[in-house]
C-alpha cells in the first residue's frame, strides 16, 4: 500500500466521517486545523482511495489536493531576527511551504549577519540538523554568500537549499562543495510578496525542496524505516495520554525519518522507549529516543530495516 | 522614487545594486520620507565591505511656536493657554514646569493650561518655540538609513545638518580617507558637503 500525502479542505460539518474514513482505510492524519467554519486535514492515504475520499467528501463540500510536503519539518534559516530579515523574506518563504503541507520552524540565527562576523553556533547546528531539511535565506550579494556560507554550513548534515538573491547560475558557481538545491532571486527584499513574478519565486523555492525531498525519499527507500513515522504518531497517540494535554498545535510533529514528541524528555523518556508496538516488540527496539535541542522536546530517530531486521 | 530628484545606487555587483535600490525605495517609502529627501546617492561595495548613504533634504519646516497651535488670553495674573493641537501639549507642557514651576501651571482639562504670572513674565509667551521637527527628521532619516544598510554593519558614523546628511558602514574599522570619500560622492550629486 502507496500511503501519497495530501491536504483535504472541507466545512466542519460531518468532517469526523472523514477522518474515519482516512483511518479505516489505512491512511493518517498529520495534523488536523479548525480554522472557523471550515477544516483543513493533512493526511497520508492510499493512492488508490483518493477517489475515494473525493467522492465521500463532496457532498460535504471537500477538496483533496496533493501536498508533497506533508510529514516532513524544514527549518528555514535566516541569517538573523532583525528588520532587516523580517517579517518580509523570511516569513513569507516559512508561509509559503507551510502551505504545502510541511511544518516549518523558523531558525534565526544568533550571529548570522555579516561577512566575516558571521557565525553558527552548536545550538543552532543541532537544533538545524534535527530538521529534514534547510532552506537557507541569505542575501543578495555574491561576495558576501561565497565568503559567509562555509561557515554557516559547517557540520549541517541535512540538505541545504540555499536562496540567495543572485541568480541561480551565479550562486552554483561559488559554493564549492555544492548544496542540494539552489533558488536565484529570493535575496533580501522589504516588501511583501504578492506579484505574480514574486509568487512564483517561492513556487521555485517550493519546487526546490519538493526535488530535494523527493531524491532523500529514493534514497531511503533502498533501506527502508522499520516502521513509518505516520503510524508510529498513531501508536504514541493511543498508548500515552498525557500527549493530549500538550496545547502545541502538533503535539507529535511527524518527520521523514522520526518525530519529534513535545513531552519532556526525563520524565517520558523511558516510557517511550518500553512501551510496546507490536507483540514483543518496543519503541525503543525500532528507534532511538533521543533528547532533542529544541526545549526539552524527545526526538524519536527511527532505525532502517538494515539495523533492526524487523518492519512492523 | 519619482519624488526625489536624483537617485542612484552604485555597487560593483549589478543584481545586488539592483536589489539595493528597491530595498531603499521601500524603505524610505514605509517611513514616510520620500517627500523629505531630494537627492539621495547610496554606494555598496560588499568585497571591502563598505555602505556610504549620503544625500540632501528638502526645506525643512520650520519650528513650532506656542501661537502656532495655541491661544493665549491674558487677565490680570491670569493666563490661560487653549490648545488647538494636542501633539504639542507634552513638549510645552515640560516647557512651562521648568519655566514657572508645577506649583504656578495648572491644567484642569486637555484643552487648557492655567498660568498664574505677571505681565512681565507672560511677555513674549507666544513666540516660545515648542518644538523642532527638523531634529526628528533627520532622525528618522538616520534610522531609516541604518534599516536600508546591510545587516551586520556595526561600525557606523552619521552626520546631519544644514540640509545635508551622511552614513557610513562597515563591518570592519572604516577607512581612514572615509572623510574624501563621502566627500566624492557628494560631489557626484553635484553637491558640497
């Protein structure tokens, strides 16, 4: 069964059918939105019930669309939380491939203005490599990203898409190693993006990551996780109920290769790890259960077939 | 930037420059201050690295008077002061305290203020200046200039006055001919500084 991510729109009214149906099917929702009359699902669900899906929701007034960032977190880093930066630049990329599905947290970096000051800091790294992605927004001077950027990608382990305002050939060019994915055009600016043409730098930037994600998904999928993080999400939301205390708007944020459970990390640690998947068979046998740096979050890091020999 | 009468951004790098010269419009716009500048010439040179903003001011209006926006009747050792606009009651108000003292300024609603001084004292009341929105301007300016310059540019020198204003930038120590520099560039303007 092909689990495809997309994002259902619909009025509140009998929406809970939807959801049933989602689940009865096999499918999982990420993260539900009420936002006034109408309820945003994201959700993964077998390709081959879309139709499905479509038809149950119609009458109800539901759209379901394609979104192929859902279950993935990306970090957007901005080289500062400044005037300068935001809200323009840095809030409106953040938005917009939040539109698509993904959860992105937005990193601002302590010193990261500047040609020769700039610097990334141990927090920042970690905190950045706990994502499934960066996106880095820097600004629009050549000189200043050539000289800058090694710096400010030193030990990232995660694909880097890199925005800077130069154009795309131009910012190939000077960054040596190369990055994943590279978007021209999308500098510094203080406006707000609302022209066409600017509306479709971000699609650019969106098309970009959407490339990148997808070559990890290959990638991974030559090995696959013991277990998918969708269902693992399902299994910590049934089995340990203080996570429907957390007020966050997802209290267990999926990942392409984990979560990232808003519990604190002494206190539910070790219940985590023990608490039971399949017969005989842990959280803590599939996965690791690390302490994240974000807050005292868990991260949950689930190991490859390879490792474990078992899929659940 | 239609209402400036020059305008230009020199940089090295044409896309950057480019980028510059919307970043400042937008800016100078958002604060309201294009209708203050009239020449403006902004120069980048991100491999020093360098930020030099040097421009002119249009005329500037002129201080505010107590007669501007108040009227003074006099009885006896009376005075009373009727605020037309508000804006000011502040900055005349700390004006008067010093003056004559809290004990001797009353002010029983927002529209009134109550003197109790002798002819002598109350003598050229109207022509208090109250205040300068040149000062402010040209603060603004400044600040508007630190929000358009590259971020990470500590190292900073200002100037404004007599119609004329600068800012320069740089991450590191600033050169030493800084002086000759901002001096070209007026004269590019066509201007002296």
């Amino acid at each position: 069964m092909i689990l495809v991510p997309v994002t259902y729109k619909g009025g509140i009214y009998r929406h809970d059918e939807i959801i049933d149906l989602i689940e009865d099917l096999g499918g999982y929702i990420i993260q539900k939105h009420i936002i006034a009359q109408e309820v945003v699902l994201q959700a993964l669900v077998p390709k081959e019930d879309i139709d499905l899906i479509r038809k149950v929701g119609k009458p109800l007034t539901g759209e379901i669309t394609p979104s192929p960032l859902v279950g993935t977190e990306i970090a957007v880093v901005t080289m500062s939380l400044e005037i300068h930066h935001l809200p323009h630049a840095s809030c409106d990329v953040a938005e917009y491939i939040r539109r698509f599905g993904a959860k992105t947290n937005m990193v601002g970096l302590a010193r990261g203005f500047g040609k020769r000051i700039a610097q990334l800091n141990d927090e920042e790294r970690d905190v950045i490599n706990e994502h499934d992605l960066a996106v880095y927004l820097l600004g629009d001077f050549e000189t200043c990203i050539e000289q800058k950027f090694p710096v400010l990608r030193r030990g990232i382990d995660v694909p880097i898409v890199l925005c800077g305002g130069p154009p795309v050939e131009a910012l190939r060019a000077i960054i040596d190693p190369p990055v994943d994915g590279y978007v021209g055009g999308v500098g510094r600016f203080m406006h707000r993006t609302k022209e066409a043409e600017e509306i479709s730098r971000l699609d650019d930037v969106v098309a970009e990551v959407t490339r990148v994600l997808d070559r990890k998904r290959e990638e991974m999928a030559k090995d696959p996780l013991s277990i998918s993080p969708a269902r693992l999400m399902d299994i910590i939301s049934e089995k340990i109920d203080d996570i429907h205390e957390v007020l966050s708007p997802t209290p267990i944020t999926v990942q392409m290769t984990g979560l990232r459970v808003k519990l604190p990390y002494d206190a539910y640690a070790s219940r985590l790890r023990a608490t039971v998947v399949d017969e005989g068979v842990t959280i803590g046998d599939l996965a690791e259960v690390l302490p994240s740096r974000m807050r005292d979050y868990i991260l949950v890091r689930i190991k490859p077939f390879s490792e474990t020999n078992m899929m659940v | 930037m239609e209402a400036v009468e020059y305008f230009e951004v020199e940089c090295p790098e044409k896309a950057g420059g480019e980028y510059y010269s919307r970043i400042a419009d937008v800016v100078l716009l958002d604060h309201n201050l294009i209708r203050v500048i009239q020449k403006l010439h902004i120069f980048i040179d991100p491999r020093v690295p360098l930020f030099i903003a040097t421009g002119i001011t249009r005329k500037l209006p002129g201080t505010v008077k107590v007669r501007d926006f108040s009227d003074v009747n006099r009885k006896e050792r009376k005075v009373t002061i009727s605020i037309g606009d508000e804006a000011y009651l502040a900055p005349l108000l700390r004006i008067l305290w010093e003056k004559f003292g809290k004990e001797r300024v009353e002010q029983p609603d927002r529209f009134t203020i109550m003197l109790d001084i002798g002819d002598d004292e109350s003598e050229g009341l109207e022509e208090i200046p109250v205040f300068d929105p040149s000062e402010s301007i040209y603060k603004d300016l400044i600040y508007a200039l630190q929000v358009i310059q590259p971020e990470g540019f500590k190292v900073r020198r200002q100037y404004y006055g007599n119609g004329r204003f600068y800012l320069v930038a740089s991450e590191d120590t600033l050169p030493e001919d800084i002086e000759d520099m901002v001096r070209e560039k007026f004269s590019l303007m066509g201007e002296r500084l």
